[in-house]
C-alpha cells in the first residue's frame, strides 16, 4: 500500500516536470525543460520588446525572429541562472551600455547575429564571459568594434562574418573585420591620431591667445611709458622757465 502510494506520488512529480507553468509564463512565450532545466521560448512571436515577466529561474531564453529594436539597461538583471540567450533575427540597432547587468558572470551564450547593429558599446560585451555571435550585421567598423573582437569571446564560426558595412576609409567596406585588422589596420590608433590633432589645435590656440595678450599688455605699457618720459621731460623746461621769469623780477 506504501509503495502504490510511492508511485503515484512519483508519477504525479514527473506529471508537473512535463506541464508548462502557465502562470509564472509571459503570455507571448512557451515554458518548458529542456535537458533539466527552464526553457523560455519565445521564438517568432512578432515581440517589440523584451517581456517583463520572464520566470527568474529561466536557464534558456530564445527571443529569436522578432521585432526587438533595443536592448534597454537591466533588461535581464533578474534573470540570474541564465545561461543561453538568443535575440537573433531581430531588428535590434541600440544596446545600452548596462544591457546584460547582472547577467554577465553566467551568460555562457549571447547571439546577436542579423540585426541592424551598426555599432555597440564596449562596456556592454567585454563584461560578459559568453560566446558572442556577432554576424551579419551593419557594422561600422571603429575601435570600440575592434577591441570587441580582440578581447571579447567571440564564436569562432561566425567571426569571418563580420563585415565592415561602413568604414572611415571606402576601401574596407565590404571585407570581414578580421581580414581588414590582419592587413595591419589599427582603428585605434586611427583615432589616438584624431585625438592628438585636436590637442594640437587646442594648445596652439591657447597658446596664440597668450602670445596676443603678453603683445597686447607690452604694447598698452609702452604707450604708458613714452607718456610718463614726455610728461617728465616736460618737467625741467617748465621748470627752467620759472627760474627765468624769478631773475628778471
């Protein structure tokens, strides 16, 4: 009698394992396991933005082949046990600096491929330890892009499909980043020279505003000068005429 107890018992547990728990599941979105753990799948279902209302305890997470635009700071900051995310095949083209806060430590994926990214803040990758698949996208290839690619963990599969859609200089658009930054390019540096220039300018200005008024300040004194040196030679004949106009009194 215990044991048939046992057993429904058991048969009632792995029931529950199988149902989808509807009410903690946006309502957009399909809940279920998958290899032990909670799957949120919100796969082409004409979404705008993230949901508010994805479990906590979400493990997987599939925003792909939606409308997405932007990736707001703390969007999945609750989400602290996930581990795959995937937003591509959107129309994303904005990612705040702290879009994957409180997410970074455990992320082991994040596929942003074939969107309308053109560029991403540094901050926002470099955190993460995930695998980031970046592909197919608008880039505009700049340093920021180009430390992504050198320090970030980036899908080996995916990196020869990250082209340059627009560039400083014409000739790179079109190629992979990869291939343009292996012919010795440095997007860094061409800014580092950008920087410099305009410290130039900045300093040689400041410093002709100070050549101007040490002139301007010597001028005004030597003009004050000549005018004391006339009034004081002005002194002695005004002075001899006194002395004149005495004796022949």
């Amino acid at each position: 009698k215990l044991s048939w107890k046992r057993c429904v018992a058991q048969a009632f547990f792995y029931l529950l394992l199988c149902v989808p728990w509807g009410s903690s599941c946006p309502p957009s979105c399909q809940c279920t396991e998958r290899a032990g753990a909670k799957a949120v799948l919100c796969s082409s279902r004409h979404l705008e933005e993230i949901p508010k209302d994805i479990p906590k305890d979400a493990v997987f997470l599939k925003l792909d082949a939606n409308s997405i635009t932007r990736i707001p700071s703390n969007a999945f900051r609750h989400l602290s046990h996930l581990e795959e995310l995937d937003l591509s095949r959107n129309a994303i083209e904005k990612i705040d600096r702290a879009a994957f806060k409180g997410v970074a430590a455990g992320l082991r994926t994040l596929d942003l491929s074939s969107n309308r990214i053109r560029s991403i803040p540094k901050e926002a990758l470099l955190a993460l330890n995930a695998k980031l698949r970046l592909a197919n996208n608008p880039w505009h290839c700049e340093c920021a892009l180009q430390e992504v690619l050198w320090e970030a963990r980036l899908d080996p599969d995916s990196v020869q499909d990250i082209t340059c859609h627009t560039a400083p200089r014409e000739e790179y658009v079109g190629k992979p980043l990869l291939q343009v930054l292996d012919a010795g390019v440095n997007f860094c540096s061409v800014r580092q020279r950008t920087t410099d220039v305009a410290m130039f300018i900045t300093m040689f200005g400041w410093f002709a505003m100070v050549i101007v008024y040490v002139i301007c300040y010597v001028r005004h004194n030597r003009e004050d000068t000549c005018k004391h040196v006339d009034y004081l030679k002005s002194l002695p004949s005004t002075q001899g005429h006194a002395e004149t106009t005495s004796t022949a009194l």
